[in-house]
C-alpha cells in the first residue's frame, strides 16, 4: 500500500475547508445558511456573517482541515504498514 504524503494532504485538505467556511460565510451574508454559522461560531472565535467573519472562519477553517488531514495521514500510515 502506498503512504499519504502527510505535508500535502494536510494542505490540500486545509484549503478546502477553508474555501467551505469561505462559502458559507458570503452565503450567510446573503441570508442563507444561518443557523450553520451561529453554530460553527461558538467554537470558530471570529466568525461571523460578514466579510471579515468569513475571512475569520476560513483562516479557521484551513488550521482545522490541516491539523485533521495530517492526523488522518498519519494513522493511515502506520496503518499502512
């Protein structure tokens, strides 16, 4: 079995949920997707439902999705063994 490059998972992982919180962040702006917001903001400090919250909840976002894609990277690995 081939092992996960752990550095690019994480980053490549990382800008995805950040480009999520990106989204959902402007389309909270619009009035759609509220309750999705008020919930990630009680753990995402910042983030809220304007341009600098999204700009907050993506930064959030892509530290969230790296920490997680190189801890699932890494068990894969040892896994993989």
């Amino acid at each position: 079995m081939q092992k996960i490059d752990v550095r690019a998972f994480s980053i490549a992982l990382g800008t995805v949920c950040a480009i999520g919180m990106l989204f959902i962040g402007l389309a909270s702006t619009l009035g759609w997707g509220m309750i999705i917001v008020d919930t990630i903001s009680s753990f995402y400090i910042g983030f809220a439902p304007t341009f600098w919250g999204s700009i907050i909840g993506a930064i959030w976002g892509f530290i969230d999705g790296a920490l997680g894609g190189a801890i699932f990277a890494l068990i894969y690995n040892k896994l993989a063994k």
